[in-house]
C-alpha cells in the first residue's frame, strides 16, 4: 500500500498518457469503450476541485479509490486493442 501512496502522482500521470494514447489511436466502439473510465475520472476530479476551494480535504481521496481502476481498465483496453490489431481483427 504504501507502495501506491508513495508514487500515486505516477500512476495519475501514466493515467493521463495512456487514456490520451487510447483516444487518439482507438476509433469506433473501441473509442467509446475507451471514454467509459474517463466519465468517473473527471467526476471526481470536478469535485476534488469543487471541495477543496471551500477547504474540503477529504475528498482527494477518491481519486485513490477511482483512478486505479481507471488505469486497469485503459492498460488492459489498450492491450486488447493492440493484440486484437495484430491478428487483423480490430479494424
């Protein structure tokens, strides 16, 4: 756990590149699939936002509980799209 806490800024900024990779190289349903994490994402971002202009500090940490999933999600996307890209299936 610590492990997480310790390099969280990391793992937001991989986040931030690998869900822009997936939709400027996805197109179709793939996209779509690949705006499904961003929904939540930018949710609790807006809110973290919101909160934390009225002095809220509790709120950051949804994000640890939404972006790891989030990351799952897009890193196993992106690996399927490639994979299935590669046998000539995702076109």
């Amino acid at each position: 756990m610590d492990h997480i806490l310790n390099h969280f800024e990391s793992y937001a900024a991989l986040y931030v590149l690998l869900q822009s990779i997936a939709l400027w190289v996805t197109q179709g349903w793939w996209r779509v699939l690949a705006m499904v994490p961003l929904v939540p994402v930018l949710a609790v971002v807006g809110l973290v936002i919101a909160a934390s202009g009225s002095g809220g500090n509790v709120t950051p940490i949804l994000l640890f509980f939404v972006l790891p999933p989030a990351l799952i999600f897009i890193v196993l996307l992106l690996l399927l799209y490639g994979l299935l890209r590669w046998r000539g299936f995702a076109d």
